[in-house]
C-alpha cells in the first residue's frame, strides 16, 4: 500500500512540474504590452495647430507613454518600436513642426539625431519626441533593464521599418529601406542586445527543414529557456517583408521574424490587428504566435469600450497591445487594460 501511495504522489509530481509556467513553451502564454511604446507626447502648441488644421486625425494620435523601462518595470512584455533609416545621420534632426509653432523646449540638445543610424519616432515633422531618439540608444536601454533582471520573462519587440513617402509633398521623404538597411539593422539588434539575448529563427527551427515545421510541430522554446531574452517580429506584410525574407530561406541567419504568412516556410509569428479575426484562435491552435491589439487609435478608451481586449484574451493570441495600461491623461476616460489582478502575463487559456 506505501509503495502505491508512493508511486501515486511521484506521479502527480511529475505531472505538476511538468505543468509549472517553465516548462510551459512560449506559444502558450499570454502577455500584454504597449503599442508605439517609445511615443511621448506632441507639444501641446503643436498638437492644438494639428488639430485645428485635422481634428479627426488629431484625435487618433493623442496619446503618450511613460518610460520603455517603466514599461517594463510593471510587467508589460511587449514593446513596439518604429524605425527610420538614417544613413548619413541629420535627416531628422530638425522636426518641420519645430517651425510650424514657434517656442517649443528643445527637440535634441544633445545632438543625437546628427549621429548615422536608426531613429525612432511615429509621424514624420509632427509625432517626433521619442523616449529613444535613436534605436541603438533604446537597444541600450532594454539591456540595461535586462541585466537587471535576468529572470525576465521573455520579451517580445514589435518592430516597424517605416519608409513611405508622406502624403503631404512639405514633409521630409524618409529613406527607403534596402538589403544592406537591414543587415545593417540585424547587426544593431546582435550588437545592442547580444546574441545571447535573443530568440532567432534559427534558434526555433533547429533541425527542421523550414522554419514553418518547427513551429507546427511545437519547437518554440521553454519559459524557462526564454528567461532573460527578447524575440523580435518585423511589422510589414509587403516589399519590406519580401526584401527582409530575400536570400534568407526560412529566415535562415535572420533576428526578425517575419510576419510571414501560413504555408510559407517563413511562418512563425503573425500580425493580426483586428482581434474578432476568427482566424487567430485556428493559427494559435497549429502553433504560430500571433500579435493582434485591444484598442486603436484612442477609440476603445474614449469609449470605455473593451469589446476588443476581450475578443483578444478569448483568440488566444499570445500578444495583446495597448495604449491604456495606464488611464489616459489627455482625455476623461476609465478604460485600462490588464489582466485580472492587474497582471501582464498568465499562461494562455486557449490551451
């Protein structure tokens, strides 16, 4: 009867441990973050001179963030970050905005923007200050957090290469992206993060013949092997996709994933920003990562509407982006994403 007992309870053990968070892989999980997470606000000078000239586009980019760190210190696990080419450095260094309205504080006093590199910031002339001036500063940022905690829970970076052509014929025209933009924006990543810091393709999949196997046969990593790193997924599903995926097979010696679509050897993790797509939950299900948002544009806050963020919770999509993991400051409004018990992470009800 003791010998029973006892193969019972090692048993249930094993079953229990085998069911903790950490052995639990990362397409099972659940987190929430922030969406243009770098953004600080439009002066307010400017911001009333845009919204006279196009109140309707205005509202949609009232919004602002704390922190990337702070970001992170209260628990959000994804962040997004937009990024311009800027080969020889200065081509953003001086916002039309900063003339559009006179006596604004000072855009760049420390002359950052006249450094070669990636820069970060939403709109071009207009949406321009930016908790990280620059990518390679922002990258230093995350590992300095990282190193401070080297128990964290993975984290997931949206990135977004921005080149179009402004509609507005006064804007400045950004940089197109090009084959060697982007190795040069791969090496940024290895050099800022480490390479020991960081999920890749080729990390997930392993022995498989394309990158797709791997996922649909559940080869992401543990929790617990995830522990202290960061994973990186390319938002574009168009030419900047298919330059970033061009001689990479598979994503083969690649940081980003690539938003790639099913079927394609590419597959991995997806962009789905509508949350009632009844497509995410069948995606989650096969083994793909999916990002999709519980609110856009200032709309669900203004509304106190959170029909969003709960169809995201119920897709099972592993990442939910916001705005509102704070209250806004810039309008009246109760509307606040997270989880019950004010958490950013759980482990995905889907499953």
């Amino acid at each position: 009867m003791k010998t029973f007992l006892s193969l019972l309870l090692i048993t249930l053990l094993a079953g229990f441990k085998l069911n903790t968070p950490d052995d639990v892989p990362i397409n099972r999980i659940q987190v929430i973050g922030s969406h243009n997470s770098y953004k600080e606000a439009i002066y307010p000078t400017l911001f009333k001179a845009f919204q006279k000239q196009n109140p309707e586009a205005a509202e949609k980019i009232d919004y602002e963030h704390i922190g990337l760190t702070e970001q992170l210190d209260m628990g959000l696990l994804n962040l997004e970050i937009d990024v311009y080419a800027d080969e020889k450095g200065g081509k953003y260094a001086h916002p039309k905005g900063l003339d559009w309205v006179k006596d604004q504080p000072p855009f760049d006093p420390d002359h950052e923007m006249d450094q070669p590199g990636f820069k970060v910031f939403h709109i071009i002339d207009l949406d321009f200050r930016s908790h990280c001036l620059t990518f390679k500063d922002g990258l230093k940022q995350l590992r300095t957090w990282s190193d401070a905690h080297p128990d964290h829970n993975p984290i997931f970076i949206t990135l977004e290469p921005k080149d179009e052509k402004p509609k507005d014929p006064a804007r400045t025209v950004p940089e197109k992206f090009t084959s060697k933009t982007f190795e040069e924006l791969d090496q940024d990543i290895r050099d800022g993060l480490g390479n020991a810091s960081l999920i890749t393709p080729d990390m997930v999949r392993g022995k498989y013949a394309t990158l797709e196997k791997a996922v649909l046969h559940g080869n992401w990593p543990t929790l617990k092997a995830a522990k202290g790193k960061f994973i990186f997924i390319l938002d574009n599903n168009k030419d900047n996709r298919a330059l970033y995926i061009k001689d990479h097979p598979s994503l083969k010696g690649r940081v980003l994933f690539a938003n790639a679509d099913p079927g394609t050897p590419e597959a991995a993790m997806m962009i789905r920003n509508d949350p009632q797509d009844p497509q995410i939950k069948d995606l989650v299900k096969k083994g793909y990562i999916i990002r999709t948002r519980a609110d856009s544009d200032t709309e669900q806050a203004r509304n106190n509407d959170k029909t969003n963020f709960t169809a995201a919770c119920n897709s099972g999509a592993q990442i939910i982006t916001t705005d509102y993991y704070l209250k806004s400051t810039h309008f009246k409004s109760d509307y606040v994403v997270s989880f019950e018990g004010q958490k950013y992470f759980r482990l995905n009800p889907l499953f």
